[in-house]
C-alpha cells in the first residue's frame, strides 16, 4: 500500500517544474515563480487528502490565489529586467514568440493572470472568477483590457475570434 505522504511526496517531485513554469507566465518573475511553486506544493502535501482527488489543479488554484493576494496587498508592479536571455525563460515551452512574451510581461498582474489563465489552460471566466475570488465581470473586464493592450502592442487587427489569434501565437 502507497504512503500519503510518498503521494504527495511523488506529486512535488514530477510536477515543480510544471508548477514553476505555470508560476512564472502567471507573475513574470523567476524568483515569484520558485516562490509560488513551492508554496503550492507544501499546501498540496498539507491537504493531501482534500488536494489528492486533483492534486494538480489544487496546486495551481493556490499559485493563481497566492500570486493576487500578492498584487493586491502591493499594489504595484514589480520592474521586470528585459535584458535577460529569453532563452532562460522556463515558460519559453508555452510562450515561444518573443513579441507575445515581452507583450505579456508588459501586462498587469492581474490581466496577465487571466490571459494565462484563460487562453494557455483553457479555464472558463467563470472558473478564473471563482480562483481569484472575484466577479465574473470583473475577468471579462480585465480579459478584454488586456486583448486590447496586447493587439495595441503586437499591431494586431481585432477582427473574428480574439481567442483563435491568441492560442495561434501560443505554442499550444
């Protein structure tokens, strides 16, 4: 019979880089990212037994809720150094056109979160309102001021399906 804890032990160990990465397209910073990472998992560990059904999506629920109770408590953006290599990006497997990952990182917090969210996991707006403990409209809102500010910097004509352009720019 497996362990709870070698479970949970097994989940931390083949899903951080995922996590990592996830993290990072979601804050923009590596350091937040390794941060929110390790964060997921220790709770997923701690509440293995509610977390185990999904222990993926569990972790990713805290990334997402942990990273906006970031920005809310800051309340401004942290400067991101646009000299480092893209290369040594970890979500350079997701995000592989540079113009689309400056144009992501220029995003706010908060809107970024719901493009990553909406566009590279393929969440409803109603499953993104209920992880970041906000109102549906509230999303939709920050989703479309952020497809607006991404078509103003990557010169993209708004017309037929926004999300159909957005995941044709993603490596999905």
């Amino acid at each position: 019979m497996v362990d709870v804890a070698d479970e949970a032990e097994e989940f931390a160990r083949t899903s951080l880089d995922a996590l990592r990465r996830f993290a990072y397209v979601i804050c923009g910073s590596a350091a937040e990212a390794d941060d929110l990472a390790q964060i997921a998992v220790v709770e997923v560990w701690r509440r293995w037994r509610v977390a185990s059904a999904n222990p993926e999506a569990y972790a990713r629920r805290v990334i997402v809720t942990r990273n906006v109770s970031r920005w809310r408590r800051w309340r401004w953006e942290i400067p991101i150094d646009d000299t480092g290599a893209l290369s040594d990006d970890p979500a350079l497997g997701r995000v592989t056109d540079p113009e689309m990952w400056q144009a992501l990182r220029r995003l706010p917090k908060a809107e970024r979160t719901v493009v990553v969210l909406h566009v590279l996991y393929g969440f409803t707006f109603t499953e993104i309102a209920a992880m970041v403990d906000e109102p549906r409209g509230t999303v939709t809102s920050r989703y479309s001021r952020a497809l607006k500010a991404l078509h103003r910097h990557l010169r993209i004509e708004a017309s037929g399906n926004p999300d159909s352009v957005w995941r044709a720019r993603f490596a999905l």
